[in-house]
C-alpha cells in the first residue's frame, strides 16, 4: 500500500502500475474479452421438419397446441403424429372407486374416442397425421419419443406462483428434457404480457 | 421445404395474408447469440425456417456488465466491447445465414432474458429461437435458464435447442 504523502520507491511504484495493470485486464475482461471469439463449427446437414411430435391430454391448451403442430404440418408437408399417454397414476385414481383395471380400461377407451375424433378433423383440413396411444408416465413416455422426432409442439400455460420453481410438471419436465427441437406455443387468447 | 410467403405466425394462427400485399410485416426470428455452440445451433435452425420465405433473421447479443462496475467511467470499454460483438455477430451471420436470408445485428445490454423479452417485444417477432446449456439439477432450482424463462414469457413461440440436438 502506497501512502499519501510518501514518495513511493521504485519497487512499489512497480507493484503500483502492476496492480493497476491487473484491475485494467480484469476490467476488459468483465466488458469484453470474457467472451472467447467463437470458432466456426462443424457444417451439418440443414434441418428439415419432417416429423412432428404433439402430445395431448385432451385439455383445451393441448388441443390448440395440436391444432398449431398441424398448421406447421401442412406448411413443411410434415407428418404429424398426435401422442395420448394413458397416465399409469392418474389423479382421479384417488377418488375412484373400484378395480384399478376398470379405471384404465376407461382411459384407454376415452383416450380412443378423443384421439378418432382430433384425427378425423384433422384429416378433413388435410393434414398427414397418425395417432399413437401409449400407457405410462407421460412427462417419460413423451421425452422417450422425442428423439425420432424433428420437432416437438407442446402448449405451455403462462408462469404461475414462485412455488412452481420446484415442481415437476409434465409439460416442464419435456421442456427441460426433450429429445429433439422443441416449440413451445402459449394460448392465443393471452394478452402480450412479457 | 415448401416456399411460403406467410409468416410463422401467420401459419400457427392460421390467418391469411393476401400473397402479394406489400404491408404484410415481413417475418422475424430472433436469435439470442452468446457464440457458445448452442448459440449457433439455435441459428442454424433459424436459417432452415427462414428459407423459403420472406424473413429476417435478427442476432442478437446481450452484454451483461456486473452491478457494481455501472457507476464507473466505462463508456470507451463499452462502445469497444459493442463494436466487437457487432463484428463477431455480422461475422456469424455472414457466414451461417450466407446471403439468402436477410439478418439484422442488435447488441444490447442488460440481464439476457429482460433484454430478449424487450426486443421480441418491440419488434412483435414472430418466432425465438433459442439454445440451452447444460446445466445441474441443483443450480437449475436456483437459477431458472434464460431458455426456460423465455418459454414462459415470450410473447410469441419460442423454439427451445439443447446444444446436443443434431441436425439431421
């Protein structure tokens, strides 16, 4: 340390400057060199949108998340896939009354019904789509079948209370984990509010 | 890829645009640029939308200066520092979008999340594309990623990129 009044010798006049010298890199390096000037990548094949992933559970959001993945369909000639996954632990388990095998004959058969009737619209506004049900754990299910997909399309509902921060949603655990490209659309009646 | 002259958004909503009308908005990507490999992934991406269509590409890179260093006199560093990013994003872009895709250059500063909200805002963008890092499932409870907060707030769709995702 340099005091006030003192003429500095030669050493600290030294270690002076050298500070100096060291808060002034530091400084372009909180500004701008803490950035490395990136390298060119490797070229790849361009993208191309030829297979898409929409995951429903019937709910109005997903449905528009549907209907959203087949306009992109119909505008790249993708195919569309419509994925329903008959929750293994649903949330009306805990209020049913009865065997478990008739709760998910239910399922299934409503899932059915729900996913005939999404596919026959959709084919009427000539959309290439197929439609898959699978039992499981959705969030699983879903992040499992991304990988054979260019693109996943999934509706996610505006932020909710803080306490969101350390749940595991469905839809949060497939954006955090999708296997592939992922488009996340939000409901078209929301006010811009970002 | 079909050629299309209807914007993303046009298309998710499924509103028609006349071909031909000349106050149609032009379509907009956003691109958010930290030049990490996700980064150039996420732009990647943006260029196989854009192809085909009437659509600008817009790079932008978010300067994050620390708190505390605001109130010194930085202003040289800073325009030096803006100057470098433009030249690093007007670099990418010339040579990842080429010619064929038209790219807008913003640099800005500030928290990236605000900052991209902002602009996607103003702009009325149609579509953000965007790469993620890996990161930790412990950091990640206390510090959300950029990507997670912007699929939540965006005023548009956004198109969220692991670094990891190949192009096929």
């Amino acid at each position: 340390m340099i005091a006030r009044n003192e003429q500095p010798n030669l050493a600290d006049s030294f270690q002076h400057r050298s500070l100096r010298a060291r808060l002034s890199v530091r400084m372009d390096d909180l500004l701008s060199a803490n950035i490395a000037k990136p390298a060119p990548m490797e070229k790849k094949q361009d993208w191309r949108i030829r297979n898409i992933l929409a995951p429903t559970d019937f709910s109005p959001s997903s449905v528009e998340a549907v209907m959203q993945a087949a306009a992109l369909a119909r505008r790249y000639g993708a195919l569309l896939t419509i994925l329903h996954v008959i929750d293994i632990n649903p949330p009306s388990a805990r209020t049913h009354v009865g065997p478990a095998d008739e709760l998910m004959r239910q399922q299934l058969a409503t899932g059915r019904a729900e996913l005939n009737r999404l596919s026959e619209s959709l084919a009427q506004q000539q959309t290439r789509t197929q439609a898959r049900i699978i039992e499981g754990i959705p969030a699983e299910v879903i992040i499992e079948n991304s990988s054979r997909f260019d693109l996943l399309v999934i509706n996610e509902e505006r932020p909710g209370s803080a306490w969101s921060l350390f749940s595991e949603h469905t839809v949060q655990r497939v954006i955090e984990e999708a296997a592939c490209p992922l488009l996340v659309v939000h409901p078209r009646t929301e006010p811009e509010n970002a | 890829m079909q050629k299309s002259n209807c914007t993303f958004a046009a298309v998710l909503t499924e509103t028609p645009i006349p071909k031909e009308s000349p106050a149609s908005k032009q379509e907009e990507i956003l691109v958010p640029v930290d030049f990490s490999e996700s980064s150039v992934t996420a732009l990647r991406h943006a260029r196989a939308l854009a192809e085909g269509g009437r659509t600008q590409v817009i790079l932008l890179n978010v300067v994050e200066v620390p708190g505390p260093f605001r109130t010194l006199d930085v202003a040289g560093q800073q325009r030096a520092c803006y100057t470098q990013r433009a030249e690093w994003l007007q670099e990418l872009a010339d040579r990842e979008l080429g010619s064929q895709v038209a790219a807008r250059i913003e640099v800005r500063e500030g928290r990236p999340s605000v900052e991209i909200l902002r602009l996607a805002s103003q702009r009325r963008v149609d579509l953000i594309v965007v790469g993620r890092h890996e990161r930790h499932r412990p950091r990640r409870w206390l510090r959300a990623h950029t990507a997670t907060q912007l699929s939540k707030k965006a005023p548009c769709p956004v198109l969220l990129l692991q670094a990891a995702h190949h192009l096929n």
